[in-house]
C-alpha cells in the first residue's frame, strides 16, 4: 500500500515538474526572441528614418532648383520688360511721369 501511495506521487511529481519544465522552456523562448525583435523593430525604425531623411534631402533639392529657376525667370522677365510700365512701389517718379502722359493723352483725344 504504501508503495502506491509512493508510486502515485511519484509520478505526479513527475508530471509537475514536466509541467514546469515545458513552461520554463516557453518563458526562455519569449525572453530569447524578445531581444532579437527589438533589434529588428530598431532597424527598421533606423531605416525608415533614413529613407525619410533621403526623401527630404530630395525634396529640398528640388525645392532649391525651383527657387533658383524662379529667379532665374524673373531676371529674365525683368531684362525683357524694358518697355513695360514701372511698377509703382519701386519706380514712383516713372510711374507718377507715365500716368500724368497717359491722362494727358486722354484730355487730348476726347
């Protein structure tokens, strides 16, 4: 009888501690493999901030070659403008001469 009785705890000892083997061994998995998945979450953080950094070097560079061609066409513009009329903030004594010659002008049409 008593061997029974020794033999039954025996064997669920046996059982607890295969129990408690299995989830130890779960536990170790997930804190082994946790490490590795930050890693691999801060690489990917890395990267990604790095095609952005990419993305906005470019976009400024375009930005740049946008602003250098505006200017580049306003001097233009501005060269080809010689017979325009000036503009009013920047040349108002040239301005003020050719509205007094235009409202002269119409007096004499009229």
């Amino acid at each position: 009888m008593w061997t029974v009785i020794f033999s039954a705890l025996s064997a669920s000892a046996c059982l607890i501690c295969v129990a408690v083997a299995i989830s130890a061994a779960r536990i170790a998995r997930r804190r082994w493999e946790s490490p590795r998945a930050a890693i691999r979450s801060s690489e990917l953080r890395l990267q990604s901030l790095e095609d952005s950094r990419t993305e906005m070097l470019q976009h400024l560079a375009d930005l740049t070659n946008r602003l250098k061609m505006s200017k580049v066409r306003a001097a233009a513009k501005h060269a080809d403008n010689s017979g325009a009329d000036p503009d009013p903030y920047t040349q108002p004594d040239e301005w003020r001469k050719m509205m007094n010659r235009r409202l002269a002008e119409a007096k004499m049409r009229n």
